[in-house]
C-alpha cells in the first residue's frame, strides 16, 4: 500500500506541477483530480475511517525524495559550463505549497529540509562526474566545484567520502594506466591539487588522491625527464604566472603534515602525500 500511496502522491505532484502550464480547459481537469485526491487523502488520515496516518505520512516522505532527485538530475544532466545548484527556493516552495493543497498541511516539510535533501542529492548525483569535474574539465569546472563545496558544507561535509572514494577508482581506471603519458599524469595531478583544495578545505579528499598519483608516478622511468619538460615547456616570462594560478603541484611536505589527521582513515600513510619523491 505505500508504494501505491508513493506512486499516487509522485503523479498528484506531477499534476499539481503542470496546473499553469496547460490550457483553461486542460487546467480545470487536473484540478478536479487534485481535489478528488484530496479527499482520498483525507479518507485515508481521517481516524473514523481508515485512519492510516503512519502509511501516509511514509508514502509522502518517499515521493518528495523521489520529486527532489529527479530535480537534481535533471539540473545535472546538461553540460558543466551550465549547471548551477544555487536558486531551489521556488522548487521547493512547490513542494510545500502542493503538500498543503492535497490536505497534508502537517506533513508540510520545512524549507530547511527540503534544501537540505536537494543539497545532498546534488551531492550523490554529480558524484559520478567527479573525475570530470577535478581531472578534465578543471578549471572550466571551477561553478559546480563551488556548488559541491557549498553543499558539503551546508550539511556538516556529507558526501565526502562518496566523493574520495569514487574518484579514487576512476583515477586509478582513467589516469593511472600505461597508456597514459606521463605528462598527462602531471596535468592531471596539477589540476587534481588545485580543484581539490577548492573543493575540500580540509584536504581530506586531496591527500588521499595525491598519495595515489605519486606512488604510481614514482614507479615510471620517465617521471624526472617529464617533470623538467613540464617546468621548462612553459616560456619564462609566463612560468611565475602559471604557478601562482595553479599555485603549483610540487608543495611543501610541511604545509599538510598533520592537517586533519582526525578525519582521514590511516592518515599516517597519507601526510605528506604531495610529494612526488618522498
């Protein structure tokens, strides 16, 4: 009976949506649909007739999760340059609204939880193009990153192990093969140093992928020679300017020895994990 319930609330919403966007005639259909599940609902959670509160009240929680990670999909499906995460204050004061309207005004989510919910399912979804995001598309990528971190932040740093752990198996599938050129490694542990402190204040996530790029890189015969020509490719005038902005790959073992210890599993065999050669 709750998936039924979950299914019916998922279509009312869908309805409820559509309302304005529809003509006068279509309009008014949808409307007295509405209202008919109205009173269902209120049959249902009336305590003289069904009295089946607990199953409503767990049916409607499961179709607003289900509402709110079809937003988040839908808004991460286009293209990098274009996702934006900020402004779902409207969307959720839908939900609200519709909520009120089928007769659940004590089920009515507040516009806390609601953000909350979207801002972790931003989270799950884009996690997927995370190797994207750090690796290739970094720095155009520089919005989402910023998005990502608000929402980790907004909810006390959900979503970043998920995020670690999922980047971690694509570097190692993507990055870290033979027939991927050494300097290309180099870029991409440049870029992943840059985006990932941006993303991660706390350098969890940056420690654990740099110590994995520097151990596979170490092991290459060709590292030395390439990381020269990485250095000296650029011309002279323009090498200071590059480093500032990418603030370089190559930093000092100091500066994250001990940072965050507390929140990194095993962190004794990650300090110091920027260093190509220890």
């Amino acid at each position: 009976m709750k998936m039924l319930m979950s299914n019916a609330f998922k279509v009312s919403f869908l309805l409820y949506e559509t309302l304005e966007e529809k003509d006068n005639e279509i309009s008014t259909c949808y409307e007295s649909m509405l209202v008919m599940f109205r009173e269902t609902v209120m049959h249902l959670i009336d305590s003289n007739s069904f009295d089946v509160m607990s199953v409503v009240f767990q049916a409607h929680n499961q179709a607003v999760w289900h509402i709110i990670a079809n937003v988040a999909k839908r808004k991460c499906a286009i293209s990098t340059e274009m996702i934006s995460l900020s402004d779902n204050t409207k969307r959720c004061q839908r939900i609200t609204d519709w909520t009120v309207m089928i007769g659940l005004s004590r089920l009515k989510p507040t516009k806390k939880t609601l953000q909350q919910a979207m801002e972790k399912c931003f989270i799950t979804t884009l996690a997927e193009k995370i190797y994207d995001f750090v690796i290739v598309e970094y720095p155009q990528s520089s919005g989402v990153i910023d998005d990502l971190r608000c929402c980790m932040q907004n909810n006390g740093g959900f979503g970043r192990m998920l995020l670690m752990d999922t980047l971690t198996k694509d570097v190692e599938q993507r990055l870290l093969q033979v027939g991927v050129g050494t300097t290309e490694i180099l870029e991409g542990y440049a870029s992943a140093v840059e985006c990932l402190r941006r993303l991660d204040p706390t350098c969890v996530i940056m420690q654990q992928i740099c110590s994995i790029i520097r151990q596979y890189i170490k092991q290459r015969p060709d590292t030395v020679r390439c990381i020269i020509t990485y250095i000296t490719g650029e011309k002279r005038e323009e090498l200071s300017e590059q480093l500032a902005m990418r603030r370089t790959a190559f930093l000092d073992e100091e500066e994250l020895v001990g940072v965050n210890d507390e929140l990194v599993p095993g962190s004794d065999d990650t300090a110091g994990v920027v260093f190509f050669f220890a």
